[in-house]
C-alpha cells in the first residue's frame, strides 16, 4: 500500500508543482511538506491538509482519509472501489474512444464516475450497478 | 468496391469520418497536416464563426451528428468527449467563466475526436511521443485564429462601404485594433484561464 508521504508527493506531482510553489500557494514550509512526502514526519494536521488539499486540486476528505484522521466507512470504499475498476475498464475499452479538458492532471472520483456514466449512456452497458 | 460503400455507408452516418477521409485525400502526399492547415480545413468543415452562442454551437455540432450539451462538472473538468460506434458527445463545463473558453474547449474535443478517427484509418498524426492534450490545445487556439482571419475580409468590406473617409478610416482603425485584440485573446486563453484557476485556488486557500 502507498505510503502517506508517496501519496503527497504523487499529488504534487500531478500538478506540476515544486516545493516551494506549494509553500506559496498553501502558506506551509517546504522543509515541512518535504519532510512529510520522505516519511520523516508525521501527515499533517487537518488544517493544513485542507489548504494542500486546494493546492493540488483534490477533496480535503481525500487528504483526511489518507492521512488517517478520517475512518471510510466499508461502504463507501466499495462504492469508491467500483468507480475506479469501472473507470478502468472504460479506459482500456478500445471500442470506446475518450478524451477531456483538464485543469491541472489530476482526475477526480467525480470525474471518474462521470465518464462512466457516459460511457453507460452510450454502450448501454451497466458497470456502476447502483453505486 | 465492398471498401467504397462500407465507407459511404459510414460516412453518411459519421461525418467526421468523411472530413477525416477528405483531409487524408488532400494532404497524403504531405502527411501529417500541419495543426493550422488542418484547423483550416475544420474551420471551413464546421461553418464555426468567432462568437458563436451555446445554442448556435449545440446546432452545429447537431449538423454533423454530434451532441453537445453543458453541465455541471467536476471542478478540475472543463470538458469530456466520448464515441462509441456512431454515437459521438461532447460535454462541457456550464461553469466556464472565461470568455469564449466553451469555445476553445469545443475545438479542443473535436481535435481529439478527430485524432481517434485518424488513428483507426491508420492515418495517425501524432507519434506515440506527442501529447495529443497540447496538441488539441494547439489547434483549438489555431482554429478560433482562423475563424477570425476569415470574417476579416467581409467586416473589410463593411468598413470600405462607409462614404464619409473620416469615419472610414475611424472604421479601419477599430477594425485593425479589434482585430489584433481578437487573435492575442485567442493566443493567451490558455494562460489567461490558468490565472484565473489560481486565483480562484488562492481565494479558496485564504477563506
């Protein structure tokens, strides 16, 4: 399993950002984010989460449940697991032919289930059964 | 003989396979078209013009048997093109507060729509190395360059009926001005949208 600090450092990368520019956009030290993205300290607070959260463009509920402060209950991570095995599968579908317009690279689970949605809509297939 | 009516069948359904066999039978000696030649191709296809409402883009996308509609998207979404078979959609962010960013990102879809059609002829245009991302980009600024190029002359033409040479050439002037404002948004929209996403992320950070 990805580790905490991995998962920061991935998301930040994503976003084509630097140490120092997140520091900027989210007034935290970059000693401190690198500290956290090399496993040498603790994950963050959930205050400070929150404003990396708006830096690297995911839901703060993301960052809290990776971080640990949050529980996922099973359910959603079911939920939350059939989006991505289906947004999977569209992916590689190679009948079926996507593209978007992002801002930044990072691709929400809202995103994700929408695409799965179009892509019931017009195959007619049924991946997401209720979730 | 079987080939030219399976594709006359699937031009008649899916018209962006017939521009994308045209194109090909235009410029297959000089392969791949470079992203202005081929946006003024497209530009000329789709009859777009520089301002066009969502209504009057919906229609035009109708007219080549694409759907097009806008909705709410996730917040990092501007927008999302898809085809399976002959069903094609495109889906746009109702949230795009630039100025005529529905309209870059409109281009943006078709380019990439256009590449998938390219590929599956096995008349690709980009290597695996090209982003096909930057390259859409590329052409929906080009294109939106090309609508304005191509309305030039007839406001021109406009101007020229003017009979009083001070207003004329007042007329000229405006024109020129608006002319060269009209292409630096075309060439800045990208950028011009990243600041306002960053402002909007700092706005955010600081409440």
């Amino acid at each position: 399993m990805e580790s905490f600090g991995s998962y920061m450092r991935r998301l930040r990368k994503a976003n084509g950002l630097t140490l120092k520019q997140v520091e900027t956009q989210a007034k935290v030290s970059n000693a401190y984010i690198s500290q956290v993205e090399r496993g040498l300290r603790n994950p963050p607070q959930p205050d400070i989460l929150k404003r990396l959260a708006r830096a690297y463009d995911v839901p703060h509920r993301d960052l809290l449940i990776a971080a640990g402060h949050l529980e996922e209950d099973s359910a959603e991570t079911a939920k939350r697991r059939q989006i991505e095995e289906a947004y999977e599968h569209v992916r590689t579908d190679p009948t079926f032919k996507q593209g978007t317009r992002l801002k930044g690279t990072h691709v929400s689970l809202e995103t994700k289930r929408f695409i799965v949605e179009m892509y019931e809509k017009l195959t007619q297939r049924n991946l997401l059964k209720g979730a | 003989m079987i080939t030219v009516k399976l594709l006359t069948d699937g031009t008649r359904n899916n018209r962006l396979l017939g521009f994308c066999l045209a194109v090909i039978s235009r410029h297959s000696e000089n392969w791949p078209p470079t992203e202005q030649v081929l946006a003024n191709e497209f530009v000329s296809w789709l009859g777009v013009r520089p301002f066009l409402t969502r209504d009057a883009m919906r229609e035009l996308c109708l007219s080549k048997g694409i759907n097009l509609s806008f909705s709410s998207l996730a917040q990092e979404l501007r927008g999302f093109n898809c085809s399976f078979q002959d069903k094609k959609e495109i889906v746009i962010s109702e949230h795009e507060n630039v100025p005529f960013a529905d309209l870059h990102t409109l281009l943006h879809e078709f380019r990439e729509m256009l590449e998938h059609v390219f590929v599956e002829l096995g008349w690709a245009t980009l290597s695996p190395k090209d982003s096909l991302e930057e390259t859409a980009e590329e052409f929906a600024t080009v294109a939106r360059m090309e609508t304005g190029a191509k309305e030039f002359p007839a406001y021109i033409e406009i101007v020229g009926n003017i009979e009083t040479p001070w207003q004329r050439y007042l007329g000229y002037v405006l024109l020129v001005v608006g002319f060269v404002a009209y292409m630096f948004t075309c060439a800045t929209l990208p950028q011009y949208e990243e600041m306002v996403a960053e402002a909007g992320r700092q706005r955010y950070v600081r409440t």
